[in-house]
C-alpha cells in the first residue's frame, strides 16, 4: 500500500474504529476479491463492534491499495460518505499498464481499476446476472463512442438500474474500444442548487487531481459546468460520465457540454431539457422465479434444492423486485430463522417492517415508493390516488378512466403519461388504443396508503359508470367493455354496494352478456367470491344462479350460444333463475319466440356440482393437484388444460404431445405434471408455468398410464405401456430407473400403494400385478378375467369408497367392505375414460368421450343417487295424459305419470324391452331369456307368458287393437302372436339382428336390419310381400310417409334414401351427410324429409325430386368439434312443417322462415331422445344399438341409462 493510503488509514483509524459496523462493508470487499471469507470469519468472532473495525483496518494496512479503494467506495455505499471524505485525500494512484485478464466474464485488472478511480460502485454482495438487459445498454452505449448523447436507463424503485448501469461497464473489451478515457460515476439523488453544485466540484475535483486547470473549485453552477466541460474534453476525452439517480430536468442541464453520459432515473421525461441524442432503456422488475431463488440461496449460502418451501412463497410476494429480493435475502442472512416472520410481512403488506439494507438509500420499501409519487405535481396527486382501485395485473383502457375522471381522452392520456414518465404507470400501445397497469407492489403499496379512502374510491367508480351506462347495454366493439364485464361486480363488492351487486349478479341479462364474452367461470368465481356480503335470502339466490351456472357451464362457454332463456326454464320452479326466465319467456312468446317448458321436474335432483368442457374432443383423463384447487386434464385434442377445481377458471392449455394424451398426473408437492400420449412420450411439466421440464421417450407403444409417487421427499413417477412395460423415472434423472416385466398385453393403468413401497398394474391380459419398486421383482398376481367392463377405478383417500367407470357411460360408487354399491352417478353422454377422488375424498372427477369434465360430492352422491330408470321405457301421450314404462336398475317395472310425478311400482324382473297397450290396460316385456309376458295393470298380475325367442328381445308392441304382441328378437325373428287365442307367426327372412320394425294398415309391417335390408310383412301369413336391399351396412332407421306412398331409409353407409311401396328401387339416394345417417322424418304433408347424422348435421330434402333444400350444419367451435352434441338421434316435423325439433345431446327446434332454416331453440336433454306427436297419440322408444355397432371408434357412441323421472 502506498505511504501516502497508509498514512491517511492510521491518521483516521480511531474514528474510522467508533462508527462502522463491519458486516456489509466486509462484503462489498470480498465480492471485490480484496478480503477472503478466513479473514471475514476472524473480524467477526470479535466480541464487540469496536474491535471488529479495529481489526478488519488492522487487516487491510497489511494488504496493496486495492484494498484501500475498495474500503472506501465500501463506506461511500454504506452511507459514511463523512469518514470515506476523510480518506479521499489518500486514494492511491494506480497504473493501468496491466491489461491481462485475472477474471472471468472481462473483468481484467484494467477493469478493476479504471472502475475504481471512476467511482463506480462494486458488484452487489449477491448477484445475478440479467444478460439481456446488460446487452441493450451496451448496444446503446456504443452508439456514443463517436458522438455525445444520452443513454437513459428508466424504471420504478427498486427494479435495478444502477446494477445494470454498472455492470454494463464492467468488461475490458468494451471499455477500451468505447470508452479509453475511463468511466466517472456520480450518484446524484434529489438535491438543490446547493446540493447539486457541491456535487459538480466533487466531480471537477476528482477530474483534476494535478489540479492543471484551477487552483479553487468552481463558485456556481455555471462554472462547474464549464469547468466540467473543458475537463471533459481536454483531459478525459473519450470517457464516459455515469449520472445515477436523476430525479429532476434542470440537473441534467449543468451536465449538457457535449459529453458521453449514461443515466439511471425513475422518470424518462428528464432529458427533454437537454440536446443530443437520447437512446432509451426501460427496466422493469423482471425477476423470475428461478433468478429470485437463486439470489436468495446465494444470501444465505444454501442450495436452491435445499431452500425451505417459504423460499417459493417469499419470491411470489416479491412480485419480481430485484430490490424486494435483496432486502429480503440480506435479512435473512443475518436472522437465518425468520423465514416464516418475513413471509407474512410481504403477505400483509408491512412494507415498514422490511427495514433497509444498508447498501440501499432508504429506510423501508414504502419510503422508496412513496418519494416517487411525492414529486408529482399537486393537480395530478389524487388521479393517481383513484389509481388504488385497479387490480394486479390489468391492463386498463383509457376508456375506463375517462369515464372514472369525467374527462376527453386527449386529457386523460396527458395525465397518465405524467405517471409514465416517472415509473408509477406502465403503458401497453397495443395499436391504436392505449391500456394502463400498475406494478404488483405499486398495486399493495397504493392499497396500504389508502386504505381508508377505498371503499369510496370503488364507489366513485361505479357511480361514473352508472352515469354513462346501462350493464345489459355495454357492447363488445367497446374499447372499455371486457372491463366492466370483469370487473364491475368487483368494484361493487368492494364498495359495499349490496343492492346494485345483487341487481347486477342475479340478472339474466348479465349473466347471457358476460357468458357470451368471458365464459361462465368467471362468474362462477364472483358468486363464490361475494357471496359473503349476501344476506341469507340472497345467499339462497346465489346458490340458485351458481348451481345453474356451474351445471350449464359447458354450455354456456360455446357457440351457437344457447337461449339462456330456455335454459333457466329447466331450473326448479322454486329457483329465482326458473322465475326470471319464465317472466321473459312470457314476454318474448308474444314476439314469436317459441319456449318448452318442462313439467316434471319437481323431483330431478343434480348430483353434478360442475361441469366444464375445456377440451374440443373426448376427454380421456382428468386429476386434481394435492390441494385440491386445481385439475387438470387430458384428451384427444392433444393438450394438456389445467383449469380452478372451484370455477372452472382456465389457468393453462399447452399443446402437449404430437398424438392423443392419455394420462396426466401431478406431482405430490404440485410443483410438476406428467402427461404421456399415442406419440410414446412421457413428459413433465411445471404446473403453474406450463413449461417443458423433461421428455422420455423410451417405451415402444403408446404410453396408457402415468402415476406419481404419494411422497414428495421420494418423488418417482411410473408409466405403463402397451409395450408390456411398467418404467420408473427419477425426476433428477434422464433415463429410466427401472423397467418391470410380467404383463403379455397392454398394461393399461398403474398405482402406487400409499407407503410407496408397491407398484399395482392391470392390464387387458386379465391380471393385476403387485410389484417392488426398489427390486423391481413380483410380488403378487390376480386374474380378474379377459372381458371385464371396468374402464378405472380409483380409491378414496379417506373412507372405503371405490369409484369405477364403466362401460356403459356411468359411474357407480361401491362400499369396498360390505362390497354393496352405494351410489349410481348419471349424466355422461358417453363412455368415462376416469376417474379420481380429490385428495381429500370429499369429492371426485369424471371425464368422458362426451368431452366435459364431471366434479361430483361424495356425500351428496351417496346421499341422494336416484334410483336409475334403464333404457328399456316405452312412452305413450294420450289426450292430456303422459304415461311413462320403465325398468329402473333394481329390476322394477314403474308406471310414471308424466305430469304428476306419480309412480306405480310393478313387478321385478329381468326386463330388456316393454310396451304399454293403446288403451293403458295392459303392458308387455321382453326378456333375455327370449320370453314375453303380459301383465294387466287392474290387478298387476302376470296372466300370458310366451318363450318363442332364442336370444335377448329387443323391440314389443302392441297393435292398435290391443289384441296382438308384436315381438323382435337378436335371433333375427319377428314374432306375432295373437296372446287372446294363443296363436303366434314367425317372420323369419332377414340375416342379421332385426334394427326395428313399424306396423303398416291393412296388417302389413315393415322391418329393417342390420343385414342392409328392409322387408315388407303380412302380419297374418308371416310371408314377405316386398324385400327391399336399401344399403350395403346397417339400416339404422326407417319412416313411413303421413299418405302411406313412400318410405325413408337411413344407414351407417352415409347414405338416406326414397323409396315407394310400390318399386324395388329408390326414388331418390340423398347423399352429402359425413357421419352415419341415424334418423330421418316425413314433413306432416309428405313434401320434405328431414335426415340427421352423427356429425350434429340435419339436412332438409324434396320428397318429389331429390334436391337439398336446407342444410342445419352445425357451427364447429376450435378444432372441429360440433355443437349439437354429437348423434342427431331423432326428428319431428310440426304440424305445419315450419318447425323442426330435432334430439340427441340437445333437443332443438328449428323454424324455417322463408329459405333458410336455422335453431330458435336449444335444450340440453341429456341424451334422452324424445319425441313429441303433434296431434293424436303416438310413441316414443328410445332405440338401443347392436354390440356390432359400436365398434365405429369416434362416431357411436353407447346410450346411458336415465335418472329416473328425467323424461320431458
């Protein structure tokens, strides 16, 4: 160390002993590679303050004069900027003839140097890089090396600035191709004339040490700036002045000489006053997560794997703030055990709490963050007071504040800029429009300072609104719409404005409007979010509009919007939804609207508590995460949806996979989730990201099952193939673990025990295994059978309650130690491909072919499952009367009176098919044994019985006499049988399994059949009259012209077609359809057909000459999938053929004004097709598909078994 430093360090070492406190000034000098870590652990096993300094002084007089330069930029950045001014006058001079790297990343001992004579303040004691950033300033810094100008680096407190203003310049390169001359750093702040020009002397000072130019400082500020400017250009050309912290315009004015000049500054509006060119670099606090943590691992020298979980959570609330970060870290190096203590002072905003560190120039955040709103001018103080109300990351239109602040927008856009300019506002120029948002902790702090005025700053806002707008008027081509819609009822709430928030929220009209724009989730969330303000009446009524909103919900997120009208007629009439409906139903009736109502509804309860539908095809997997507040879900779409367990909400949708995704699962901790797919992958993801964390591709076959381990310490995930392999996979590793072998076929589902220590699998070669997971070896095997239904299975974590899907589109709960089955769950249109309780047990998911996602309550389940009506029913209307027959599901005939409710239990039996006679004396079935019986319903006694059948019956009816039993049979028979004089037919002729039949006059009878064929009966002879081969596969329906001339045939072979009764070939062969042609119907005077297929489409045919008239497609939503809800299953012309209802997921009515058909109503059924006669009485069955038909993968599906009294 020079004599000169040395002297200067003892003259002042006994003041230097009193006042300083040793540990951030020790850490600046070991980031500086002056003091090592052995030498900062014996200052600090000192007793007392005073002889840690002592020593740490003692320590540094033996060391060379970087040392002494970096105790003294130590103490400027510490805040002893007196005791550093006593040991200026020794600063040493060092030679920089020493250009040789002695570090990484350019930082040579040049660097080091030309650095330190600058001023410029070290690395932090922690730090990260931000490469990005450091690049742009550089760039722009480089633009200056043959010009003066301005490089401005702007951002709200805290985000960095002078870190990156000082790292920009720490690299050998640069420095000496830019900037040879050296870099000066002065840190400038708020200050007066006073202040600024005792700044501008520290600077001429330092420029001329050998004091060529003056022997006195400069006397103001116009000679400091030219004193400044003639040591800039004669003695330090080719330097670069660094400014940090400007904070007014007329300082930068003293700095204007023609100089190269780099600044940190909240407000980018400061180099208006100045000439040259300006090149602008905005910051904003952009910490991420894994930066975050590494800052804080670094603070207190752990391994980011080894951070406690408050480690995750502390970097949440501090919202991305490099500064927020670093208080936080350094507090946390110094009270290693106040993890928890720190994390709720950031969770309840107690910015106060957060005292500084001391490398930092105020004493808390909030005081950072309040001295920038200070320094706004008076007028515009309260505009950014009104600011409190927005939320965390909304970007607000300018639109919404003009209407807040009664203002043109020309006057808000200048206002707001103000707050722009100074880092308090954030602006987002997205085209022509403009949208405004705050930084998270601007958001807190503005809601802490507040907090008294925002209640009536929420009012405020509302009132405005209402001043310009009606809620049901606001239109979508708004600029300020979708904000009114998202958050007016929050404004409301937090106004306490209980009786527009009820107004607002249980109006159908908003409801229809917001759900047309946002989708019901968020609405979802706001009845949930509110419902504490409610009194108990209202909370009745929010129960009314949430049940009605999380049960439509699939929906109600579509297109053709359905008429939310007709669908509040559906809600039980004691809901205040059925109310509202039905009073603008009674209004829009008398305009032409056409509304059905059902009428048997009293004692339908739904075991569903939401139904969402975040997928565009089948949904094969659906899970939630270990807390229970969010699910995700997988499909043939080939993504992966992670949506709220509470709303519905989506929060993620990632293109997951190159195939179909068949499994998901998260991780015990939620941190991942796995998918795996067709394509043979299996992946990881970060659940709240969405990012990539690993690929395996090891498996051959498509992989079936992906399953994690229930322990979060031991994290393993296991993956079942149709390869035959069991794999498990370390998360901390790229290739599988371990492989088990056993299975012979596809292994389709796989689970850990709830110790971990076994591996279960089954698999479509009829066994279930039990595996080690550390030897790898069986354990256990069960044969359970090649032909099982049983789709999944999943087991409550709290109760012996298993959940199985089935084959059959349902889902049954069953008591595993009394082995009973205590619950029937119903409403899937389709298969279930899962399903899974919530970790709790208190609730699970279901997800289907139909493409929605079912989240049912156990109890609610086990409490009321209804007893299930099978789809064996026969319907007749009757005058005013509906009577329903049906077999439910414990083998019981019912007789249900369709408007009444009223049930009359028959007898037990094994039922496959029944009938009611015309005059409602008598019914008939069919068993599987090949029997009809017949029952009379006086006395409900069985009094004729017949086993001419060899297999399953499948079709009865009656004659309109009442005197003959119609029968038909998978044996490909038709049986007549007169049951009064016991004499019986057989019409035996077609190859296949007879699809159905319908009777003709003159005892004539028409069937049709799976072989392709439709044949004409005399019902008395048993002979063929007419034999008609119609299609080359199945004939899936036939109708019957009102004027008896001619018939339709439909099949699987896309096809429809025209016959007469009296040719052996078609009229007419209607092609177009791209699915299955599975019904069609003749208009009331026999001049058009209607066909429908399996695609939703519905075309509209001339009977006399062939030609479309009218195609119903349905409108096709994302990739294709369509709106009708697949199967168009049933047709009915009115009676004046300008209306048509068709049924299949949906019962629609289409009316036909001029040319053009299209839907006026939409009715979700519930897959129970109806038919409806319009004059008369007639019939309805519900058509029942052959096992053959089913193997149409994507196109057929299987009917479920009905609720009992869900017939409309």
């Amino acid at each position: 160390m020079d004599a000169k430093a040395r002297n200067c360090l003892l003259q002042y070492r006994e003041a230097l002993e009193k006042d300083i406190k040793t540990s951030y000034i020790m850490d600046r000098m070991i980031n500086d590679g002056v003091l090592t870590i052995s030498e900062e652990e014996k200052v600090k096993n000192e007793p007392t303050q005073q002889q840690r300094a002592a020593l740490l002084i003692k320590t540094i007089l033996k060391k060379d004069n970087y040392s002494y330069i970096s105790f003294y930029n130590a103490l400027i950045h510490e805040g002893y900027k007196d005791l550093a001014a006593l040991l200026h006058s020794g600063i040493p001079v060092i030679s920089s003839s020493n250009g040789g790297k002695d570090s990484v990343g350019g930082i040579t001992s040049h660097v080091k140097t030309v650095l330190c004579e600058g001023g410029v303040p070290q690395r932090p004691v922690v730090f990260v890089t931000r490469k990005k950033l450091v690049n742009a300033i550089r760039q722009n810094l480089f633009k200056l090396s043959d010009e003066p100008g301005w490089v401005v680096i702007y951002g709200m407190a805290g985000c960095g600035k002078s870190v990156l203003a000082a790292e920009a310049v720490r690299d050998h390169f640069f420095l000496d191709g830019c900037f040879p001359g050296g870099v000066h750093w002065v840190s400038v702040g708020k200050q007066d004339k006073a202040g600024l020009l005792m700044k501008l002397q520290n600077l001429c000072t330092r420029l001329d040490q050998d004091e060529n130019f003056s022997q006195r400082p400069p006397l103001n500020i116009e000679e400091a700036k030219d004193r400044l400017r003639l040591l800039m250009l004669r003695k330090h050309p080719r330097s670069l002045l660094i400014l940090d912290d400007i904070w007014d315009s007329w300082i930068l004015k003293a700095f204007d000489n023609q100089c190269q000049i780099l600044l940190t500054t909240r407000d980018k509006s400061v180099t208006d006053s100045v000439m040259g060119p300006k090149y602008i670099v905005a910051v904003e606090s952009d910490l991420g997560k894994e930066k975050g943590l590494e800052i804080l691992s670094l603070f207190v020298n752990m391994k980011k794997a080894d951070l406690p979980e408050q480690a995750h959570s502390i970097i949440k609330e501090c919202k991305g703030s490099p500064l927020v970060v670093s208080l936080i870290g350094a507090l946390l190096r110094d009270f290693p055990n106040r993890w928890d203590y720190y994390l709720r002072q950031l969770q309840n905003k107690q910015f106060k709490r957060i005292r500084k560190s001391s490398f930092y120039d105020y004493e808390a955040l909030d005081e950072a963050m309040s001295i920038s709103v200070e320094m706004l001018r008076e007028d515009i103080k309260d505009y950014y007071t009104d600011l409190s109300i927005l939320q965390k990351d909304v970007k607000v239109p300018t639109k919404v504040l003009c209407i807040l602040w009664d203002m043109e927008t020309e006057e808000v856009e200048d206002i707001l800029q103000e707050f722009v300019n100074k880092s308090l506002l954030f602006c987002d120029r997205n085209g022509k429009s403009f949208r405004y948002y705050l930084h998270d902790l601007q958001v807190d702090f503005l809601i802490e300072k507040n907090r008294n005025q925002l209640q009536d700053l929420h009012k405020k806002i509302v009132t405005q609104f209402q001043k310009h707008y009606q809620p049901h008027t606001l239109s979508p081509d708004q600029e300020d719409c979708m904000y009114w819609y998202n958050f007016l009822a929050y404004h409301m709430a937090s106004a306490s404005m209980h009786k527009e928030l009820c107004a607002l929220m249980f109006s159908l009209d908003w409801i229809k409007a917001k759900t047309e724009l946002v989708g019901p989730a968020h609405l979802i969330h706001e009845f949930v979010e509110y419902r504490h303000i409610l009194d108990e009446k209202d909370c009745a009524v929010c129960e009314n509009f949430q049940e009605f909103l999380s049960l439509n919900g699939h929906l109600l997120g579509r297109q053709p919007f359905p008429n939310i009208v007709q669908l509040g007629l559906c809600e039980p009439e004691t809901s205040e939804v059925y109310q509202q409906a039905k009073l603008q139903a009674k209004q829009e009736v008398d305009h032409g609207m056409l509304y059905l109502e059902w009428i048997n509804k009293k004692n339908i309860k739904n075991l569903s508590r939401l139904v969402v539908r975040p997928h565009t095809d089948a949904v094969y997997h659906a899970c939630f995460s270990e807390d229970g507040q969010r699910i995700a879900s997988c499909g043939v779409d080939k993504t992966l949806q992670v949506f709220k367990a509470e709303t519905g909400e989506k929060l993620l949708e990632i293109k997951a996979h190159e195939d179909e995704v068949l499994c998901c699962a998260f991780s015990t901790d939620d941190r991942f989730i796995a998918t795996c797919s067709v394509d043979k992958k299996v992946k990881i993801w970060n659940s709240m990201t969405g990012g990539l964390v690993h690929v395996y591709d090891e498996h051959s076959e498509q992989v079936n099952c992906c399953h994690f381990t229930n322990n979060s310490h031991y994290l393993l995930l296991a993956t079942a193939s149709s390869d035959c392999f069991l794999k498990l996979w370390d998360l901390n590793q790229k290739e599988c673990r371990n492989t088990m072998f056993g299975h012979t076929n596809s292994v389709n589902h796989c689970r850990f025990s709830p110790d971990d220590k076994l591996l279960a699998s089954c698999s479509a070669d009829g066994t279930l295994k039990l595996f080690d997971i550390h030897t790898g070896g069986l354990l256990a095997e069960i044969h359970t059978g090649h032909h099982s239904t049983i789709q999944y299975c999943d087991f409550s974590p709290q109760n012996h309650l298993a959940v199985v899907a089935l084959s059959q589109c349902c889902v049954e709960l069953w008591n595993m130690d009394s082995c009973l089955k205590v619950a029937d769950c119903r409403g899937h249109l389709s298969w279930v491909h899962c399903v899974m309780f919530s970790p709790d047990g208190s609730s699970f998911l279901t997800s289907s072919d139909d493409q929605t996602i079912r989240l049912w309550e156990t109890k609610k389940v086990c409490k009321n499952s209804a007893i299930v009506l099978k789809q064996e029913i026969d319907v007749v209307f009757q005058e005013n009367e509906v009577m329903v027959l049906a077999v439910d599901n414990i083998k019981r005939l019912q007789l249900i009176n369709g408007k009444t409710g009223q049930i009359d239990y028959l007898i037990e039996a094994q039922v496959s098919c029944c009938c009611l006679s015309p005059h409602l004396q008598y019914i008939a079935f069919g068993g599987e044994d090949g029997a009809v019986e017949i029952l009379e319903l006086l006395n409900n006694r069985i009094f004729q019985s017949r086993i001419g059948h060899k297999k399953t019956v499948r079709h009865i009816q009656f004659t309109d006499d009442g005197k003959t039993l119609i029968s038909s049979s998978d044996d490909s028979s038709i049986q007549v049988w007169n049951w009064q004089s016991e004499e019986y037919v057989f019409l035996q002729a077609h190859q296949e399994t007879v699809k159905d039949f319908k009777l003709l006059k003159n005892s004539k009878l028409l069937s049709w059949s799976f072989d392709g064929t439709v044949k004409i009966w005399s019902i008395i002879t048993g002979r063929i009259e007419k034999d008609f081969v119609c299609h080359q596969d199945t004939v899936l329906s036939c109708d019957i012209s009102p004027d008896a001339t001619k018939f339709s045939s439909t099949s699987a072979d896309k096809t429809a077609k025209i016959w007469s009764f009296e040719l052996l070939s078609p009229l007419h062969e209607l092609r177009g359809h791209k699915g299955c042609v599975r019904c069609s119907v003749f208009s009331v005077d026999s001049t058009l057909l209607a066909t429908g297929d399996d695609n939703g489409e519905i075309r509209i045919w001339n009977v006399s000459n062939g030609e479309l008239l009218h195609l119903c497609a349905p409108i096709l939503v994302e990739e294709g999938a369509a709106t009708h809800g697949g199967w168009v299953t049933d047709l009915c012309f009115s009676p004046d053929s300008k209306m048509l209802v068709s049924a299949g997921g949906y019962l629609k009515a289409i009316t036909s004004p001029g040319t053009l058909f299209h839907p006026s109503v939409s009715l979700h059924a519930a897959n129970t097709y109806v038919t409806k006669s319009w004059n008369g009485c007639s019939r309805s069955h519900k058509k029942r598909e052959h096992h053959a038909m089913l193997k149409k993968a994507g196109q057929i599906q299987q009917e479920e078994e009905l609720p009992a009294r869900e017939l409309a």
